[in-house]
C-alpha cells in the first residue's frame, strides 16, 4: 500500500474479477491510519473497527453486496444468584438508567470476546461482589434491538449457586450490594409492572424455586471440521429421560 491507488491496484490490475472474486477485504493496521481517506475514495467502505485495525470492504459485481454485514448483537448475562431462606443477590449502580434510583437489582455484564455465557456469569458477579459461584442454568433469553449504538442485544438470564456469602462490592461500578429476601426484591414497583421484564423474570425464578421450572445447562461439545470445544445449552431433566 505504498501509494494512493491501492484500491486500483488490488481490484483492477490484480484481476480480481476476471479470478472469479467478488469481494476485496483491507485490513488497515492503526499505523497505516493515512491511508483510509485514499482507500475510500477507491470504493471501499468500512465493515468494521477494533483497537488496532480498521477493515474495510469492497464489492466488485454490479449486484447488490453479498458481504456478511458486521455484528448484529452485543451479548450480555444477568446473575440470578440466590442462597438459603430465598435470599437474593441484588446491588446499585453507580452508572446507567439505573444511576440514583434507589433500585435493586441482579448483577449484569457484557460477554468478553472468545468468553463463554456460564464464564461471563461467574466473573461478573465475582468483579461486582466479590462472591463466588457455580453455574447452573440459562432460564431465559431476552432480544431487544436498537439497544446499544443502534445494535441489538441479548441478554441471558442466569441461575446460579453460590459458593462464598461475604459480599466484597466494586467500588467503581456499583453503589451498594446485599443479600435481600426474594419477596421483597420482587416487591420493588418497577419489578411488578404487568407484561414487564422483571416481572417475568420474577415469576421464572419463583417457579424455579418451586420446582416447576427448568433452564438449560450447558453440555460440552466437538466440532466436527476443527478440535476446538463449544456448548450447548439444554434442558438436561428432558434431555437425559
């Protein structure tokens, strides 16, 4: 990329087309940041952008782009963590839409990059609180879109079971965190509103209580092209009958 035509030089001189490509992908490290107003004006776009590099794409046919569009989804968990006698694992915000309204609610976070959904799950908690689980289950999953920079997200609810009770809260992040009898959490208005969110996550984790509700668990698995390992999240009381 040692002049202003590298578009040029890549698409057409290159024969790109006449190779049966469709599509060229740039990967711009940050050091080579000058070169992205040169790439542009060549007919690239940007795909997307990470600390150290900017990619950007570009579609050769007179048809519409086949392109994969970049992540649709930021990926996030909510910690159901309840002890003895009901008593649930609640904290205040420092931050957010939960910022100075006195509400209580489950500790929440985002999926690291190559981070599992169970692993996302124990290390929030643990950042937030300082207690230590064990994971159990997804009880549910919740896509709402437009959420984050005009992306959708997708939050699971976790269950999970705690192995140490002695709150240690994140000073950074979060105001407050205790142990507070389910009832009572469940009480606060904005856990009652009908057809809300909490409410249904309320009323999941009381029939989980109860025993009439399953989640899903995860179960390792093998990819059959590569030796990498990934998970399943199922319904092990259905799937082991």
């Amino acid at each position: 990329m040692a002049n202003s035509s590298v578009g040029v030089e890549i698409v057409h001189e290159n024969g790109t087309q006449q190779q049966g490509k469709k599509g060229v992908w740039i990967k711009l490290p940050i050091e080579l940041v000058n070169l992205v107003e040169t790439t542009v004006k060549e007919g690239f776009r940007y795909h997307h952008a990470e600390p150290q590099y900017l990619m950007l794409v570009y579609w050769i046919p007179e048809t519409p782009s086949t392109i994969p569009a970049n992540a649709s989804h930021r990926v996030g968990i909510g910690a159901v963590v309840i002890k003895n006698e009901n008593q649930l694992l609640v904290v205040q915000e420092k931050a957010g839409v939960f910022k100075g309204t006195g509400v209580w609610k489950i500790p929440t976070g985002v999926v690291d990059e190559g981070e599992d959904i169970f692993q996302t799950a124990i290390r929030e908690v643990k950042e937030e609180t300082g207690i230590d689980t064990e994971f159990l289950e997804v009880l549910a999953v919740r896509q709402t879109h437009k959420a984050y920079f005009e992306k959708s997200d997708l939050l699971f609810m976790c269950m999970l079971r705690p192995v140490s009770f002695d709150i240690q809260k994140q000073d950074l992040e979060i105001e407050a965190a205790q142990w507070m009898p389910f009832k009572e959490y469940a009480e606060q208005p904005l856990m009652k509103q009908q057809h809300g969110f909490f409410k249904c996550i309320n009323d999941i984790c009381l029939k989980k209580l109860h025993g009439t509700y399953n989640g899903f668990s995860p179960q390792i698995t093998k990819s059959s092209f590569t030796s990498r390992s990934s998970y399943v999240y199922l319904n092990e009381k259905d799937f082991n009958n």
